[in-house]
C-alpha cells in the first residue's frame, strides 16, 4: 500500500488526540494535564480519546512512540550494512545526538524528569516507548559491525548503550539546562567525533 494513502477518519482523529496531548504534557505538564484538557485542545470528545487510549499514561507512551518513530526513522539515521565502522558510528551518532537536543525531544525529557518520582507511571510510559524502543536498532548496528569484523563487540547492547551516553554528554544537558550556546565545551561535532573514537578503540578487532 502507498504512504501516500489519505489518513482514514479514526486515524486522523488519533493523530489530533496526539497533537493535542503534547501542546498540553508541554505547556502545563504531566500531572496537570487531563483528558478533559486534551479533548479541548484536539477538538474531539474524551469518549473519543479513551477509544484509543486506556490511559493519560498510554496517551503520553503513544506521543513518546510518535516522537522516536519520527525522529529516528530514516536510512540516514541507521546505516546500512556496507559501511565501515567509523561512517557507521559517525552518522549514528550526529543522527542520535540531533533528535536528543531537537526542542520537542528536550521538552519531553524536561517534563519527564520534572515529574518522574511523583508519577511513575510516566517514568514507565518513558522509558518503556523511548530507550528500550531505539536501544535494540542501535545494538543491531553493533551486531553488523562486529559479523563483519569492523568492530568487536560480543555484548551489542551493552555497546549501544555506552555509545548513546557518550553521545548524551555535556553538550546535551547544556541544552537541557537551556544553557546559553557556547557553555558547553565541546561542540556536537566534536561531541560525536569524541565519542566515535572512543568506540572504535574500546571495540577495536583483534
């Protein structure tokens, strides 16, 4: 079937709900943001939203998925098999570090943690539409690289992982903060750069 296929009736409803769910986790945050205040916002009645959402916390794991599909979707951002490992690591990683620091992804991050221990169903809804979801596509990479001896990583996972947090570094919470541009030490090329280089000697072949 085409992507260019018109959106049926309950689909564009679904996406409205969704449009208006992040106008309003953003503006007013998690726990002040109520069906009833998502209904206004997408013009659709909260019956409608609780046909496609059994939750405030389903609805905000949805507009997490929504936002990781969208972000981190293209060839581009996971490359393809034939590359080497450095071309690899180094598209991945400006990919990676360019949706963290994108202002809805650092809006989303700033609500999540604001609001976390209070409310632990949204850690859940977080952790379990955002990391876990792009942490095995990443591992996947490792796992190309090391079947093809570019890189040697007999735990993929635990490589993803140490890959996205060296690239979730200082510049990142700089712009979490909303540091003025500049405070960082190190630019995101740099960044990315520094970070590419660290998995290539840690992960070096034999």
């Amino acid at each position: 079937m085409s992507n260019d296929t018109p959106k049926t009736p309950v689909s564009a409803k679904r996406e409205a709900i969704l449009d208006g769910a992040i106008t309003c986790f953003l503006e007013h945050g998690y726990a002040a943001t109520s069906m009833d205040s998502v209904a206004a916002e997408a013009g659709v009645s909260k019956a409608t939203i609780y046909a496609h959402f059994s939750s405030k916390a389903d609805l905000f794991s949805a507009v997490i998925i929504r936002r990781c599909e969208g972000g981190l979707n293209s060839d581009a951002q996971w490359p393809k098999d034939e590359l080497d490992a450095r071309t690899t690591l180094t598209k991945m990683g400006r990919s990676l570090l360019e949706f963290m620091t994108s202002l809805e992804t650092l809006s989303i991050h700033r609500v999540v943690v604001a609001e976390a221990i209070r409310q632990p169903e949204l850690a859940s809804a977080f952790w379990d539409s955002g990391p876990c979801r792009f942490f095995p596509r990443i591992s996947e990479r490792f796992a190309d690289l090391d079947r093809r001896g570019e890189l040697k990583t007999p735990t993929p996972m635990f490589a993803a992982m140490m890959f996205v947090n060296l690239i979730k570094s200082e510049y990142f919470f700089c712009r979490l903060l909303g540091l003025p541009k500049g405070t960082e030490l190190m630019s995101a090329d740099e960044t990315v750069e520094t970070a590419v280089n660290v998995m290539l000697k840690a992960y070096a072949p034999d």
